[in-house]
C-alpha cells in the first residue's frame, strides 16, 4: 500500500444524513509500476474524522480578503501564506497589487509572515526575498515537515499561527496534520499543474461545489 485517505463524498440527490458519505481511497502500486486506486465506503468515527480534516477554519475569496483585524482580534502572530494560485498566479512572478499591499500591511502591524511552498525553484526564494518575508520551497505539503520549519522561522506557537492557502489537499490538510488553523481561498487563476487539476474535482466533490 502507497498511501490511504478518507474523503467525504456528497450526494445532493439525497436527502439528511443520507447525502455524505465517507469513502476510503487506497492507493497501491502494481507489479509493473501502474498506480491503483482502491475505494471502499466508511462510516462511524472514521467519517467524523474525515470531515473534521477536510474542513477548513475559514473561506476568503483571496488572500487580501483575509481580514487582518481578525486575525489580530483572535490572537494570532503568524502566517503562513501559499504560493501558487494563492499569492501569485501559477508559475508567475508578478504579484498583483492588493496582495502585495497585504503582505505589506501584515509585515506592519508586526504579524509574521512564510511562505510555504510545493515549487522546487528559486522562483519561490525569490518571491520571498523579493516581500521581505521567510520561504521554504518543496515543502511537501501535506506532510507536516514544511509546516513546522515555517513555525520554526516565525517563532510561533501552533495556536498563535495561522494557514492561507487555495489548495484542499495541501494547505487545508497539512494544517489540520499539523495542528493549525486553515484559510481556503478560491484559486487565482484556472491555470494549474495537472495534478492539481485533478484534485480539484475531488475538492469539488468534498466541498459540495459544482463544476465550472
């Protein structure tokens, strides 16, 4: 076995309790390499588990719409922010300006910002230095690890620190593995890495949204 995860599966077409339901998917890898993917449906603990990891703390429709008085308000010290479709565009460099402005504005009020990134590159260096603010590049998020290097650099608590991020299956889930509070923004732009493509459908599916 290569990984197995629970992921909440809506069905609209029926009514009450009756419309979610929690399926195990389980991937293997076969003899000449192939993956598969096994599904099988669960219930009881392992479905409220299922939705507690895949909901997030908190919707924005971008990153500047995060409210930073609420932030403050609610005790916490540091960010970490995502890169790709959440700060900037997919594989772009340019930030647009109300998200730059945030950064900057977050960096002013003495909130402590990361970068936290799946890119392998120096883009994600770059874009760190070029803001003033920590990066950490193949994060391998979901998995803890890029999480707590970010609370090492920002020199806070758990509590105290805060996830934004467009992504379900990286941002959301690495947080909830990790112990933090979690921000879904809705992506950038369409334009995304073919992976991500398709876990997008599965986000749709977990999320209760409709395609296009």
């Amino acid at each position: 076995m290569l990984a197995s995860a629970h992921f909440l599966l809506n069905e609209p077409w029926k009514s009450g309790a009756q419309a979610q339901k929690v399926v195990q998917a389980t991937l293997h890898v076969d003899a000449r390499g192939g993956l598969l993917v096994h599904y099988c449906e669960d219930s009881g603990e392992s479905a409220r588990k299922a939705r507690a990891v895949f909901r997030p703390d908190g919707y924005a429709e971008r990153l500047s719409h995060v409210s930073l008085d609420e932030l403050a308000a609610r005790g916490f010290l540091g960010i970490i922010v995502d890169l790709d479709n959440t700060l900037v565009g997919y594989g772009q460099d340019h930030l647009a300006f109300e998200d730059a402005a945030w950064i900057a504005t977050a960096r002013a009020r003495d909130f402590r910002i990361c970068l936290v990134s799946n890119n392998f590159n120096d883009r994600v260096l770059r874009i760190g230095a070029q803001l003033g603010v920590p990066a950490i590049a193949s994060a391998l998020k979901p998995l803890p690890r890029g999480f707590a290097a970010a609370l090492r650099l920002l020199g806070t608590a758990k509590p105290q620190t805060v996830v934004v991020g467009d992504q379900l299956f990286t941002d959301v889930l690495g947080a909830k593995l990790s112990g933090l509070h979690s921000i879904l923004t809705e992506p950038l732009v369409a334009h995304d890495w073919l992976g991500t493509r398709l876990l997008r459908l599965l986000e749709r599916v977990l999320l209760g949204r409709k395609s296009g």
